[in-house]
C-alpha cells in the first residue's frame, strides 16, 4: 500500500552522494530499503491500473529493473567508480522493453523531483524512420508546431509557480 515518498528521502540520497562507497551503504542499506525502494515499489503498484488505462497502455511493473531502475552502477566501462546512483529512476513504458520503448520518468535525486517523458534510444530502423519524418517540410512543421506549443504551456505553468 503506497502511504507516500518520505519526506527524509532527499536528504537520504544527498548523504548517499556524500558517502558513495559499499561500506557505506552496507551500513545504511535498510535506510535505503525503508526510504527509497519500499516505497518507490509502492508507488509503482499503486500507478500500475492507471497507466494500464493510458493511450497507448503503459506497463509499470514494481520489481527492481523493470519500473525501479536499480540503484548500483555499471563501472566496468567508467572512469567513475562509485557504486552508486544518487538518484531513484522509475520509469513507465509503451512497449516491449523499459529501455527500448518510449515511456514516462520519474527521478528522485538530492535536489528533488523529476519528470520526464520519451524514447532512450531509437533502433536503426527506428531513427531511420523518424530522419525521414523531420526532414520532411510538412512534418517537421507540425514536429516545430508541437515543441512550441509545450514550451508556451511550460512558460505559464513556470509563471505561477
């Protein structure tokens, strides 16, 4: 039962990016369980009806690695070695894959709430095809039409804030 994100959740992931290291989280990992993933899981739960009703349908599934995103890293191919990410990614998709399909984001860092709508990365056909749309006259137009209309709804909802 989703009873909210906690309010200490923020300042959980600031001392995380403080202390980006495996003992350190070792040490604090049931603080991370309590304040982020246990509650993320039941967000995702609590959502997943919702975006199943959206046009088109979109899957939220709370396991870790499918809607929540997994909190350690990948460093075989960084130069960054800390274990961690600072920040909670889920991520709600119309597709196959989460990561392959165009979705909702949602991201809790240190400094607050993000929002997020959009496609990873496009398959080689995919770009392809999408290449072909926007560098059509008509197309790009209604593609140019549509980004400035939500940076004119973006500009008046940024002024009542």
């Amino acid at each position: 039962m989703f009873k909210g994100i906690p309010k200490s959740l923020p300042g959980f992931l600031a001392e995380l990016a403080d202390n980006n290291n495996r003992d350190w989280f070792e040490e604090n990992r049931s603080r991370y369980e309590t304040l982020a993933a246990e509650p993320c899981l039941a967000l995702i739960e609590e959502l997943a009806p919702k975006l199943a009703a959206m046009q088109p349908p979109h899957k939220a599934v709370a396991k870790v690695n499918q809607s929540l995103r997994r909190i350690y890293r990948d460093t075989r191919f960084s130069k960054d070695k800390t274990p961690y990410y600072t920040y909670l990614h889920l991520i709600f998709w119309a597709g196959d894959h989460p990561m392959r399909s165009p979705g909702l984001h949602v991201i809790f860092s240190p400094g607050g709430l993000g929002l997020g709508a959009g496609y990873w990365s496009f398959e080689k056909a995919q770009l392809s095809r999408y290449r072909t749309a926007i560098s059509d006259d008509g197309k790009r137009k209604g593609l140019e039409d549509a980004l400035e209309a939500a940076r004119r709804r973006a500009a008046i909802w940024n002024r009542r804030r």
